[in-house]
C-alpha cells in the first residue's frame, strides 16, 4: 500500500502545503497568501494540496508543520523548525548546495548545509523588515508598481542611487523624496535591489559564503532580487523550480523519514521542535517592534539550541 505525506509551512503571510508518496517524489502542492498566519489560507492550502496528489486526508501516513503558525495545523505529529525544514527541502531540490537564502514575508535567512543537506551554521532576522518580502511590497506602492513586474523594472535601471534607509518606514519616505526629484523609477528600484542585496550579504557573512547557493521564498520570483544577489555575491544564485514551498516539502520529507526510522531521521532528532516558542525573541525581553531602531536594520537573531546542527559522528570522538 502507497504511503502519502505532507508538510505544511504557515508562514507570516503564506501557507504551503505539500504532500509527497513514499519515495518522496511531490504528487500535489497549496500555496495561499490570505493574511497574517492565517489559519483560512492553510486550509485552502491543504486542501489544495490534497487535492492535486488525489489523497484523502484520512489516507495520510504522517503530518509535519513549520514556521510561524506550526502549533496551529491539526492533527501533525510533531513540528520542527523553519530552519530545518529550509534546509532540507531545498537539499532535495537543488543538490549539493551549500548555502540556502531564504526571504519570507517579514524575516530572512541564512543557513549553510552540509553534502547530506543538515543545517551546519544560520543565522536569521526577524526583527527588521528590511530585505524581506514586505520591504519589497513598500517599494512596489512608492513607485505605483505591480509586485509581479518590480523585478522586470529594476533590472531596466541605470544609475546607482544613495538609498541610505533598509527600515520599511523611513525608505519608503526617501523614495518618495527620489521621487520628488524626478528620478527615474527603474533607477529608484535598482537602488533599493542593490541595497537589500548588500544588507543579505551581511546576513550571509554572520554564516560565511559557501556556493552553491540557492535563494528560496516569495522574493525569489523576483529576477532582479536574484540578479543583484548574485552580484553583492560573486557568484551565481540558483532558484529552485518552485521556490516557496521548500520549507513544506522539507517538512514532508522528514514527515516521511521519522515514519521510517530512516538515519536521516535519526540524525536530525536534535532538530524536533517541541519546546522552542513560536516568537524566540520574546521570552528573551525584546519586542518586535520598530522602537530604537532609527532606521538601520536590526542584528541578526542566533536562535541557540532551538536548532539542532549537524553533529560529528560517535566514530570521530
């Protein structure tokens, strides 16, 4: 009898669900963007998802949920983290990468693997929106310009404006001041891509450079998002074929490897999620907000022991 799972990714502004048979190949897949972790657009995205593998909710072998609204999926058997996840979804996709550069709605990441695809080192900003996909949606409103077609102008720009602000308040004051002076928007765009490429960098070397990389999330539809990138990189950034969804297919995936007791499962045991909160930062004191910040983006957020990273083998002592 074919076995079938499926991983849920709510995230802070979309729900992705995938399910997968069981040798892991993707049979059906749910994306909806309805809201803030919303819990109307994860069922839309399950069912979705059910939907277009043909499995009945009933027939699932194993369910396993990340991101930010993982304790509100019904009927999962465990949660682990979005780094996690990240990583091993986009490992699967994109072989033998080393460097995984996700952009969500309102945080981003930076996760180095190793050859098996576990998490060696990350780091993540959750605090600031500065280069994450709410960033982007503030500087499509200043220049009066779709979302979809943001990329498709920035990559016309010519000229390398001064944008001095990556906090999504007071930019989007200095591109309309830009504006004022009758700069082009394709160069105002191109600015704000350069820079947004030149602050991931700096989340990047919290972890260190490593290629091949991959950048996954929303923004990686965005072409100039990838151009740019690539460029503060100095080296060429892959985009898997369906970008959003590897953090639900990496929780599909290790849906389906702790239903096997496989050693991949094993090894990554550290990285279950049961205990870390859903918002690390405040058990810590510090409140997601804008308070202090001045316009400069927030530090990057170690998450401690909330991640398991790949461990030396008993045999290495």
């Amino acid at each position: 009898m074919t076995a079938y799972f499926m991983g849920v990714d709510l995230g802070s502004t979309t729900a992705k669900a995938v399910v997968v048979g069981g040798e892991g190949a993707i049979l059906g897949t749910g994306i909806a963007a309805m809201g803030a972790v919303s819990r109307r657009g994860m069922g839309k995205a399950i069912r979705s998802a059910l939907d277009q593998a043909g499995v009945a909710e009933g027939e699932l072998s194993g369910i396993v949920s990340t991101g930010y609204g993982r304790r509100l999926v019904p009927g999962v058997q465990r949660t682990f983290t979005e780094i996690t996840c990240h990583a091993r979804g986009t490992a699967a996709m994109s072989p033998g990468v080393r460097l995984v550069i996700d952009v969500g709605g309102q945080d981003s990441k930076a996760i180095t693997v190793d050859a098996s695809g576990l998490v060696e080192d990350f780091a993540m900003n959750d605090r600031c929106a500065s280069g994450t996909g709410r960033f982007y949606e503030v500087l499509a409103r200043a220049v009066e310009c779709d979302i979809g077609e943001l990329g498709a102008l920035a990559l016309r720009g010519t000229r390398d404006l001064e944008v001095s602000s990556m906090c999504a308040t007071f930019a989007e004051t200095e591109i309309v001041s830009l504006l004022a002076q009758g700069m082009p928007t394709a160069d105002i765009a191109a600015s704000v891509h350069r820079a947004i490429a030149s602050r991931t960098l700096a989340l990047v070397a919290q972890v260190g450079r490593r290629v091949p990389a991959v950048l996954t999330g929303g923004v990686a539809k965005n072409p100039a998002a990838v151009h740019f990138l690539s460029l503060a990189l100095d080296a060429p950034v892959r985009v898997p074929a369906q970008p959003q969804i590897t953090g639900a297919y990496g929780a599909a995936l290790l849906a389906m490897e702790s239903a096997a007791g496989t050693d991949a499962a094993a090894r990554r045991e550290g990285d279950a999620d049961f205990s870390a909160p859903m918002f690390p930062h405040q058990h810590s004191g510090a409140a997601h907000s804008c308070a202090g910040c001045e316009g400069t983006a927030a530090g990057t957020v170690h998450l401690g022991s909330v991640i398991g990273t790949r461990r030396p083998s008993p045999a290495a002592g």
